[in-house]
C-alpha cells in the first residue's frame, strides 16, 4: 500500500539482543545526555528573583499621569477608548467642582477609568491618541490574578501616585529617536 507520509514506520517484531535487554546502554545514554545539560548554559531565570532586561520599546501595564503639581491630566475625552482596537477602555466623565483644581487639571475629569487587561493587546494606540500626554504603557508587568474581574484596572490602579511618580521618559525618548531615524 502507498504510504501517505514518509512519518510512517513499519514494527517489527525481532527479539531484543542481550545489550537491548540488560539496558545498561540505554540507561548510560539517557544519564550522559542528563550530565551533559548540566554544563550548558540555562534557558530559564530564577523569576521573580531573577528578571529578564526587557526591550526599552516594551509596553506593558498603563499608567495614567498627573502633571507638575499632582493633578489628573486625563480630561475624559474618550478618545483613547475610540482608538483602541480591542475596545478594553471605558469611562465615566464628570465635571470638576469648585475646590477641585489642584484634583483634576482640566474642567471635566475621569470619574471612572477602567482597561480590561484580558482584552487589551498592548499596542499603544490609547497613548498616541491621547492629546493631554495623560496615559502611557510603561515596563511594568500587568500582574496574574485568579479571577477575570480582577484584571480590570480601575483607577485605584492606573492613576499613579502623588509620591511615587512613574517614569515613562525612558521608553518615550528611545520611542522619539527610532521614529525619526527612520
Ligand atoms: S494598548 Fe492598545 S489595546 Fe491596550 S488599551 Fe491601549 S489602545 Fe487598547
Ligand atoms: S487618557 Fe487621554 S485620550 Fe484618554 S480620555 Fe484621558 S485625556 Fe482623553
């Protein structure tokens, strides 16, 4: 019968040899392939201890800025969520009150912002849509969780903190220099 992969093998049922049944050889095989490993160089890390220097094009969890003096930049214009094309961004928009300056920069705010990190594909199209340089993907992991619900980053986690500022510098100049060279 014509064979319909050169993957087939015919069985043949000869009788092992006395060196196929002591299986001395082939236990001395399997150990020398196992020492040998032992000299090569490791394929994994040690992680968390351990990390891998990530590209400084990488772009991974999002931060949303304050400006100079700590207040939100984002002003709920929507139109990172309209660029985004995994449709992983909603808001609420509300109107600043009197006595809310030194909160939000500009007259209407986000009152929610929400990205589901399960749907966003990390492309980076919110931040260059963004016309308040107000979000940007920065080297941080996004975190594993258990549940689904949790991987909606609300507010709480995206806005970054007064006294604990993120730095997107790094990224955005070596971003800057790479597209204008091309
Ligand atoms: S990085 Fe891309 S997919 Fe993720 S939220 Fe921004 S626009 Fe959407
Ligand atoms: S992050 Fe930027 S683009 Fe998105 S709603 Fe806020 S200001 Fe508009």
């Amino acid at each position: 019968m014509e064979r319909l992969t050169q993957r087939s093998r015919d069985v043949v049922n000869k009788k092992m040899t006395f060196m196929e049944r002591i299986y001395l050889p082939a236990i001395l095989k399997g150990l020398f392939i196992t020492f040998s490993h032992f000299f090569r160089k490791k394929a994994s890390l040690n992680y968390p201890e351990v990390k891998k220097p990530f590209a400084p094009v990488y772009r991974g969890q999002h931060v949303l800025k304050r400006d100079e003096s700590g207040a939100e930049r984002c002003t709920a214009c929507g139109l990172c969520a309209v660029s985004c094309p995994a449709e992983a961004i909603t808001m609420v928009a509300a109107e600043r009150k009197n006595g809310e300056e030194s909160l939000y920069r500009e007259e209407k705010y986000a009152a929610v912002y929400e990205i589901n990190m399960l749907r966003c594909i990390f492309c980076g199209l919110c931040e260059e849509a963004c016309p308040k340089e107000a979000i940007f993907l920065t080297d941080r992991i996004v975190d594993a969780e258990f549940t689904r619900n949790d991987f909606v980053y609300g507010k709480d986690k995206l806005v970054e903190p007064v006294d604990a500022r993120i730095d997107v510098s790094k990224r955005q100049v070596w971003s800057y220099q790479s597209n204008s060279t091309n």
